[in-house]
C-alpha cells in the first residue's frame, strides 16, 4: 500500500502547489546563500547555494513525511547552477559554449521533470525504494534520509556539474571536443526521452507479468539510464574542452556506478519478485550498452 505522509493534502494539484512552494523556498534559499558568498571561488558559491536548497528541501520531505519531494531536485537544481557558473564575477566564458551548455542541459533538466511530474500521483505517495527503507530501518530512516536519500545525490550532482563549471566560466573557444560533448547531451536526451516513452506506453498496456522487450529495450535493460550517463558523459566532454583538469571526471564516474551499482540492481531485484520471466531478460539484453550484432 502507497505511504500515508503527514500534513499531506489528498488532491495531486493541492500536491504540486505545496511541493511548488517548497522548491520555490529552496530557490530563494539558495539564492541568498550565494549572494553571501558571492565573493568567493565560484565552486564555494555554487556549493553554499546547492546545500542550502537541499536542506529546505529535506525539510519538506520531513515535514511532508515524504522523501519523494527530494526526486525533482536531481533535473531541477542544475539549470540554477549553470547560471551561478555563468554569472559569477570570476566566469569570462565563451558564449557559444555557454549557449551549448545551456541549451542542451536545459533540455535534459525539462524533459525530465516533465517526465517526472506527468509520473508523480502526489504526496500521498512515496517511491517503494524509500518505503522499504522505512521498513528497515524503524527510528533511523530519516538520518538515512537525509544523508542518502537528499545530501548524497546533491553531492552527485554537483560532481556531475564539475566540468560544467569550466565550460561556463571559461574563455577558451569552442572546440571539437565541446561540439561532440553537445551532441552527446543532445542524443543522450533523445535516447532517454524515446526510452521514456516506450515504457510507458508498455505500463499502461501491458498485463501484470508481462515483461518489456521491444523498442529500444529490445537491445538494453535500461536505455533510459544509458541515456542519463550519456548526459553527464557529454557534460565531461564539454567541461574538458573547456580546459577542465581529469579530476573533474570524478562526478561522471561516480554518477555512472551509482547507476550500474546501487539504482539498476535494486530495480533488477523487484522486476524479478513481480515478473520471474524477467531473468530471461537478464540473460539476453546487455544492462546497458546494446551489443553491435
């Protein structure tokens, strides 16, 4: 049965204006954190801007009882720092590349909260994962919350968006290596978006057994994943055309293996309990990268 949060209105538009409120306190939060730093390295800024949004938002998810109100964040945070990159003090950036990051990024952070939205029923449901950690773990589920469920994927994030901040913020020209990052994005956001869409035309039409092998799921588990690394791949190349150091490649790795590490297992692990003719599926399709024969 979906989680009966507390303070928490039945109706789904009584959801979003309440969840609106809440990031809009979290925009505004960010925003004075960083005119208080705003003399500071641009990461400094970027980073007291990043956790103060994240803090207003666990605070809803608390008050809401209710950690799904974290799930937008992911897609909705970063357009917020791209623009702190771009207008800090120290950025001389090159605008086309400005405009590349900007466009194809924008695009990403769109459509997936536009995803994410049409998908959200309301506050009086939370994602199972987050349920079955409550089950778990009694008493203790909110300090998991907070450092798991809220902190942790802000830290992802904001790693992810490393390279970024040198594609905004530096003078360099727009090279080869910044037009394939930009085309990267701009698949990767095609890909996920067709992915998106083949499930959920299988979910509203498929029986409770069934198991999805057509489409672009035909020749991997989760396109839709492959096209999020995708995302933060092409933003690595981006950054380092940019004149980013390899350093920066830590948020792309570390994006990637929580997708291949920690999302796609769990997913795999429920399919199997509901669907046992996914093993199948397992044994034939690639989990990400489809085979070229």
């Amino acid at each position: 049965m979906a989680h009966e949060p507390i303070h928490t209105p039945r109706s789904r538009g009584d959801s979003f204006f309440r969840v609106g409120i809440a990031y809009g306190l979290a925009v505004a939060a960010g925003g004075g954190a960083a005119a208080l730093t705003w003399d500071q390295p641009v990461l400094m800024t970027a980073a007291a801007a990043d956790i103060a949004g994240t803090l207003v938002i666990f605070l809803a998810s608390r008050w809401f009882d209710n950690s799904s109100v974290y799930d937008a964040y992911w897609s909705v945070a970063p357009p917020f720092l791209l623009a702190l990159f771009a207008l800090h003090p120290s950025a001389q950036g090159d605008l086309a590349r400005q405009a590349l990051v900007g466009a194809t990024v924008g695009a990403w952070a769109v459509r997936l909260t536009w995803n994410w939205a049409r998908g959200w029923h309301g506050l009086h449901e939370e994602d199972w994962r987050y349920a079955d950690f409550r089950r778990r773990l009694g008493g203790l589920y909110w300090l998991l919350s907070f450092a798991g469920l809220h902190f942790f994927p802000t830290v992802q994030v904001f790693l992810g968006l490393l390279p970024a901040a040198f594609a905004m913020s530096s003078s360099e020209p727009l090279g080869w290596l910044g037009l394939l990052g930009g085309a990267v994005v701009a698949g990767a956001v095609v890909l996920q978006g067709v992915a998106d869409e083949q499930l959920r035309r299988f979910v509203s039409e498929s029986g409770p057994h069934d198991v999805l092998r057509t489409g672009l799921w035909a020749r991997s588990r989760h396109p839709n994943y492959l096209g999020e690394v995708g995302v933060w791949l092409g933003v690595l190349l981006l950054g380092l055309d940019a004149g980013a150091p390899a350093w920066t490649s830590v948020g792309f790795v570390a994006i990637a293996g929580m997708f291949v590490g920690v999302s796609i297992p769990l997913m795999e692990r429920r399919q199997l309990r509901k669907r046992p003719a996914y093993q199948e599926v397992i044994d034939e399709v690639p989990m990400l990268i489809p085979r070229p024969w």
